[in-house]
C-alpha cells in the first residue's frame, strides 16, 4: 500500500514504517534513557494522537463494485448482457 504525503510523494508501507522507527530511534536518543517516563505534555499528546491513528482502519482503496457501475448505464449493461446470452 502506498501513502500519500501532503507534498504529494508516495511512500509504500516498508519505507513509511522505516521512518517512522528512525524517528522513533532519534527521540529516544535526543530525550535520552531517563526522561522516558515523563515527557512534556505537548510530546505527549503528540504521541497519544500516532497510537490512536494507528488503531484506526484505513478505508480501502479499491473502488466496490457499486461505486464503479454508473447507474445510468446500469440497465443498457444488462440489456445487452441478456442479449448475447440469448
């Protein structure tokens, strides 16, 4: 799956998890192993709002089948449907 940035980049699943964990990796190492368990509320709920977006789904990128028939055409689809079967 690909993700689209708001600089319209696209970033597949394998790349954007990279730099999530590089991220991670570097605040750990700029906050340093004792301020782990306190961190200034604004970071806080920063990371509050990524665990609440990570448990929420996606919605699905492939169209369903209603969305793709135009209901216009729908009845001159089946028209002719029925007549080759005919």
């Amino acid at each position: 799956m690909l993700t689209t940035t708001g600089m319209n980049m696209r970033i597949d699943a394998v790349h954007s998890r990279a730099i999530c964990d590089e991220i991670g990796d570097r605040l750990r190492e700029k906050l340093g192993r004792e301020a782990t368990c306190e961190l200034p509320p604004h970071l806080q709920h920063l990371i509050e709002r990524l665990a609440e977006a990570d448990r929420e789904t996606a919605p699905s990128l492939v169209p369903s089948l209603e969305d793709m028939i135009d209901p216009r055409h729908e009845s001159s689809i089946c028209e002719s449907f029925d007549e080759q079967l005919a």
